[in-house]
C-alpha cells in the first residue's frame, strides 16, 4: 500500500473513464468499513453521465474538480432504506431525529474515506467537495433523494491529469494529546501554525484579500463567520425538510 505520507488531492483529470467494474468494486470493498450497529447507514449515488453531472455543479460552485472528472460519487446518510426494512418486518422504526442523522452520517464518511484510500491505492485521484453541504436542496433535488436521505460528502473520482504540490499539514505533535486534553501555550500555538503561514500561498492569500495574517483570511474571508450562519441555518432547515431535525421531536 502507499504510503498516506505521499497522497495528494486531485482536480484535473484525464478524459479515460473508470471502469464501472474497478468502480463497483471499490466500492463493495468499502462497504466494509465500520459502521454503526451494522446497520450500513448510507447510500452512493454514482454519476458518470456528463448531463447529470453538469446538473450537480451548480450546487459544488462549478469547481473543477467536478468540470474534469469522469466520474462523481455522492455519499449519503440514508436511514430511508432501514426504515423500509422495519416497516416490512413489523417494526416501527424512530429515526427522525438529530441523533440518527449523527449515527448515519458518520457511517457515511467513514466508508466515503475507506473508499477514497482504496481508490488512490487503485491509481485513481479524489477529491472531496466540502460543498455538499452548502446547498444540499439543490442536490437533494437533482439525485431525487427521498425522506431520511441526505448528502454528506461528494468525492469526485477519476486518473490524474496532474500532480500538484501536497497541501501542508500541522505537526502530529500539535494534534495528539495523551490521556486528556491539553489546552495550548501561546508559544504551542506559533510552533503549530508558522510553517503554514510562511508559505508561499499563504503569503499570496493575505496579499489578495488585503489582510495581516493568514488568520484573518479564514475568519473574515474564505470561512467568515455571516457566512457559517447562513449555511447552519439552511443545513437545518434542510435536515427537518428531510426528517431529521424535527425540533418538535427531538
């Protein structure tokens, strides 16, 4: 296996399709990953069709990683498949709420990343579009995907067209805290951030957006917090349209 150490996310993609074989494969392998209860809380939808495709970027921003790839792969939380099976076997099921979501949707991304590893050991590039969730009405609508069905996570899929530098990571020793949490000294703090925000991009990021520091283009640009509010508001709004945030149940 490769070493994670050498991974790389990809957005260009030559015009040679998956194979549907490779592609069912990788995923009947993921489905082996963890999951809740054995329950197998999520759904993949597949999208090779360039017209289906083209009608799932609006709601990713027209990235292009979804304008090149050969294949688009959205993963679903789906309580709806397992609640029809209750229903027909005598069981009143009650997964219409928040707490079944959260149990769905970690099924969802760890078998989302399970794949993605087997994919990227296969020769395959991946990209995860984090968009899913900005607009998952639009989505919702496009894939037809009922009650109890929601998108968590897009993984575009197909062989690279490039090979880009590798995105910077924190120290492991900035991640990892034994026994409990340790908060950080402002001096663990500098340590963990300034290789990030001495490179190159970084720099170029705070230049264009006409900040200080690259702190200040996460919180007042790319990540602002008017921004965060207005996609929580939607993301529940679309749960309880789902079935899954029901304030009056939960």
């Amino acid at each position: 296996m490769k070493s994670l150490n050498e991974r790389r996310t990809i957005r260009h993609y030559t015009t040679q399709p998956v194979p549907v074989e490779l592609l069912n494969d990788l995923l009947a392998q993921s489905f082996r990953a963890s999951t809740t209860g054995n329950m197998q809380l999520y759904s993949i939808v597949v999208s090779t069709d360039k017209e289906r495709i083209a009608a799932l970027s609006p709601a990713h921003y027209h990235q292009t990683a979804i304008r090149t790839a050969p294949a688009v792969l959205t993963f679903c939380a789906d309580f709806h498949r397992f609640s029809l099976w209750c229903r027909q076997s005598n069981a009143e099921p009650g997964y219409e709420n928040f707490q079944s979501f959260m149990n769905a949707a970690m099924d969802t991304l760890i078998v989302a990343q399970t794949f993605c590893m087997l994919a990227e050991e296969a020769g395959l590039g991946i990209c995860y579009l984090g968009t899913t969730t900005y607009n998952p009405q639009e989505i919702i609508e496009t894939l037809q995907l009922p009650r109890l069905v929601f998108p968590v996570t897009t993984i575009t899929i197909g062989y690279p067209d490039e090979h880009p530098e590798q995105a910077d990571r924190l120290p492991a020793k900035s991640l990892i805290h034994n026994e409990r949490y340790y908060d950080y000294t402002p001096e663990e703090i500098r340590a963990a951030y300034t290789y990030k925000e001495s490179l190159p991009e970084s720099q170029k990021f705070i230049a264009e957006n006409n900040k200080e520091t690259l702190a200040q283009v996460f919180t007042n640009v790319r990540y602002a917090r008017l921004d965060n509010e207005r996609i929580s508001e939607n993301l529940i709004q679309t749960l309880r349209q789902q079935g899954f945030f029901d304030l009056g149940k939960c």
